[in-house]
C-alpha cells in the first residue's frame, strides 16, 4: 500500500480536492506519495470560503431540522513558544490558525439541545432542565460549556445545533477549544445573551477542566475566541493581559501532523500539572511570597534544588525556562530577527523533550528533519505532546519544498504519511453571516 501525504495550504490554494499518485523518485525522491493536494488556482477570499461553508451548512441544517439557522465558527490553533506554562500561570504565544468548528443553530420552543456531528454522523439530546453528566464522548465538550452557562446564571433556550469540524482531532490544534468556544457564543446568543469574551474564555475553560476532566490552562480558548489575523498573541496567562505581534508576511506556519497520538498522553497532562503543583509546595516553603512557577527565577531555582527531587526540579526548570523564553522570542519577533527566534523554539522543543518530557519519538523525528531544510527558521512540537504536530516557521518561498522533503523522510523512517498543512494566523471566532 503506498503511503498518503496530505498537503494543505490554507493561504494561496482553492479547497478543491484533487488526488494523484506522484512517482517521487521523478523529484530525487525514493516513494511514491499518493497525494491529496489543494488545487493551485486563484483561491477566493477568507470572507467568500467562509459564505460557501455557511450555504452548505444551512442546507444541511435545513434537511435535517427545517428552516433556517445561525452560523458561527471558531478557530483551533498553534502555539509558536510557551508549551505547558500557562496552567503555571506564565508566558504563551500561540496563534489562531483557518481549521474550524463550524456551528449552525436555531432556537427549539423546549429546554432541549439536539447536536448532530457531521464528523461523527452522531445526534445527542441533552435536556437543560435535568441535570447533566459527562459521557465520555464528543458531546461534552457542548454540554460542559452549557453546564457552564447555567451555572453562571445565564438561562440558555433550547436549541438544535448542526456542528462540523475540520479541525484535526487528536493533534494537539485545539479542536477542544475551538467547538467549546464555538458552541458557547452559539449558545449565547441563540439565548440572546451578551457575554463579553473573557468571561466567555473563562466559561469554556471551566468546562474543560471540571465538566470534561482535562486540568488545561486557558490559552487554548483565549486564542481561539480572542485571535487576531497575521498576528501571535502574546498572552500573560495570570493577569490575562495580552498583545498581538505581527507576523511577517514572507514566512509560513507551516504545521507537521505525525499521525501519532500515545495512550498515556491525556493522563501524562494532568501529572505533569500534579508534579508542577508538588515543586510550588516545596519551594513555597523557603519562598514564601509565591503564587506559581512564574514567580522563581533560574537563579532562584538553581538556589533552592536541593530541596526537590530531581524529577520535581527537571519539571520546574522547563516551567521557568520556558517563560523566559517567550519573553525573548517576542522580543525577536517585534525586531524581526527571526533567526533568534528560530533558536529559541530549538532550546523549547529541546526542554520539552528533556525536562519536561513529553515529546516522543515521531515528534523528534518531525523537528529533527525540518532543521534540515533550507528556509526553515524554527521547529518544534506543539501542544500537550506525546504525538500530534510540531509546528514550523518557513520561509514562504521554501514552503512547498519543505513539505515534500520532510513528509518523504518522515515516511522512510516511520512508515506513516503525515499531514502538512500550511495556514496563516487568523480570526477568532465569530458569527458568519450572509
């Protein structure tokens, strides 16, 4: 069987579908890759594609529940540098990326919530009016963010909501993020209700951690409801304070899907959470003014490692170091030395991996093969860890290059096609209106 590479550019392609087998060794290559490629022609805008989603959503809703809907999308993202320090109330910079949770719904005359998955091809009846338990299932992402709203007094109408995502899952984008933000403004306004989007943000963490069970930090919905188009966001994760950094416009995120995703990731989080907890008692003791890891410096740290084990130490030192690493990088960034910044997500990926460790073999692999590329400012893996994407600032000009060489050499090692795909930084979410 040959392997399938998928190649997306979301900045200069039409999503129009076309699949080939391409004979690489034509290109200096050693496979084949069947290909499912982004036809090269004039794309149309953001705004246009977003239309023809919305026309297709409301037919689809139309068939299903009759008349007409309300369409709202919010985006998944990428982290450029941050990785684990939000929930240790630090540094993040993660971007808003063109994958979705779309969302087309319509008021009900009763308290009930009909979801229907595209994606799973699932319908789920929630009942706001009885009480409400997780599941284990897609759903909870929807009803926690319900839960949510109920409980901070805002009293949500019933609703049948048609929910599609191309957002992958289990790649460490966010599609959590994305279908709770998603869900939460669809919910709100279906109700009439003006939230703004920080207690929104707020809500939908709420969600994740005591509803679906996932002890995050608030990045992941902060990007998506609140991201910027051509920016980073600069976010201080304690006082919620946030700026946004350009992007220069000759450089590509360019993001590298290993197609792996280990058992133990989910679990690992929330201990990787426990052991940063451990190592703020242990040094509150002789540091008593301390509120998280953002208040210890290196120097501090180095001074005090005596009193932690060693793992507790190794775990504290990437929360630290990695604080100061974003700071450097939007420093960088604001003086377009991108190069500075390419070394600094290096040192990032090599804590993660190191210290922290939470990156795996596929994820080393993906970094080490796009250090070899030419036009390749920075690499590193993105997200909680253990599988999903690194992601990749290119060049823009070496873009396609990049995304043939590295998917070869990833699959001669691994046996696995990856999936590349290239966005800009993009909106929050929104509603999207004809």
């Amino acid at each position: 069987m040959r392997p399938s590479a998928v190649f997306r550019d979301r900045t200069s392609y039409q999503s129009v579908r076309l699949n080939f087998v391409v004979d690489c060794r034509a290109f200096g290559f050693q496979t084949y890759l069947d290909i499912v490629w982004w036809a090269n022609v004039a794309r149309p805008s953001n705004l246009n594609e977003g239309m023809k989603i919305t026309a297709e959503l409301q037919e689809r809703f139309r068939q299903r529940y009759g008349g007409r809907a309300r369409v709202y999308r919010a985006p998944g993202r990428v982290n450029l540098i941050g990785e684990h320090t939000d929930y240790n109330d630090g540094f993040v910079m993660p971007a808003a990326i063109e994958f979705y949770v779309w969302i087309a719904i319509a008021p009900r005359s009763d308290r009930k919530l009909v979801l229907h998955s595209t994606n799973f091809s699932e319908t789920v009846e929630i009942d706001l009016q009885n009480s409400i338990t997780p599941r284990n299932h897609w759903s909870d992402y929807v009803a926690g963010v319900a839960v949510m709203l109920q409980r901070a007094s805002h009293h949500l109408q019933g609703a049948n909501l048609l929910i599609q995502g191309d957002v992958p899952m289990g790649s460490g984008l966010s599609s959590s993020a994305a279908i709770e933000v998603a869900s939460g403004l669809a919910l709100l306004e279906n109700s009439g209700i003006h939230v703004d989007r920080l207690e929104l943000v707020k809500l939908c963490r709420r969600a994740e951690n005591e509803f679906v069970g996932a002890r995050v930090g608030i990045m992941d919905q902060f990007v998506s409801s609140c991201g910027q188009a051509g920016h980073a966001l600069m976010l201080d994760c304690r006082s919620l304070e946030y700026s946004f950094l350009p992007l220069p416009r000759d450089v590509s995120l360019v993001i590298c899907n290993t197609m792996v995703k280990h058992a133990l990731a989910s679990g690992e989080y929330n201990t990787r959470r426990a052991e940063c907890e451990e190592g703020m008692r242990l040094l509150s003791r002789s540091m008593p003014g301390i509120r998280a890891l953002r208040d210890v410096s290196l120097t501090e740290l180095e001074a005090h490692a005596g009193t932690l084990p060693k793992l507790i130490y190794k775990r504290c030192r990437h929360v630290i170091s990695e604080n100061a690493r974003v700071t450097k990088a939007a420093a960088s960034l604001e003086q377009e030395d991108l190069d500075n910044f390419g070394l600094l997500m290096a040192e990032s990926h090599r804590s993660l991996r190191d210290e922290y460790e939470v990156s795996c073999a596929e994820l080393d692999l993906m970094v080490e093969l796009a250090g070899q590329q030419r036009g390749v400012y920075g690499a590193r893996m993105t997200g909680g860890g253990f599988g999903g994407c690194t992601i990749n600032l290119v060049r823009t000009d070496a873009v396609n290059d990049f995304q043939f060489r590295v998917a070869d050499a990833y699959q001669k090692s691994t046996g696995r096609a990856p999936q590349i795909f290239v966005s800009p930084a993009a909106e929050g979410a929104d509603e999207v209106k004809k």
